[in-house]
C-alpha cells in the first residue's frame, strides 16, 4: 500500500501538470497551487481516517505544505540535471 503522504505528492504533482498544461494560472502560481492541493488533500485523508503522520492541525498543514512542495521539487530535477 503506498502511504498517504507520497500519494498526496502524486496527487499534486499531477494536478501541478494539468494547471501548467491548461494556462488556468500563470506559471509562477504554480508553486501555490501545490501547496493548496496538498493541504486539500492532507485535510481529506484525515477526515477519511488514513494516518498521516500527525493528529493535530500542525501536522497535517505541513505534511499538506510538504507534499505540494515536493512535487515541484520533483518537477525541477530534469530540469536543473
């Protein structure tokens, strides 16, 4: 079973794709967009029950801020190698 927080990181990184790919957004909103997808989608799973790491609001915002983060940062490495 893949855990939560690296499906919320796939979860941004692909929406990420289509907001860039559709022009929805201008490209340097992109980075916000993730963060609030994450934090979207770390508030769903613990209204379902998946355990995220954390049980109180802190936790869940960073793991939330931290898996839209890194789906940008999964984003830049083709592009900085």
């Amino acid at each position: 079973m893949v855990e939560p927080y690296i499906a919320i990181t796939i979860i941004c990184y692909g929406i990420s794709e289509v907001v860039k790919d559709t022009k929805l957004v201008s490209a340097e909103y992109i980075p916000l967009v993730s963060v609030f997808i994450g934090i979207f989608c770390s508030i769903i799973s613990l209204v379902y029950g998946f355990d995220i790491g954390g049980g109180n609001a802190i936790d869940i915002f960073a793991v939330g801020i931290s898996s839209g983060l890194a789906a940008i940062g999964i984003n830049q490495i083709p592009k900085q190698i």
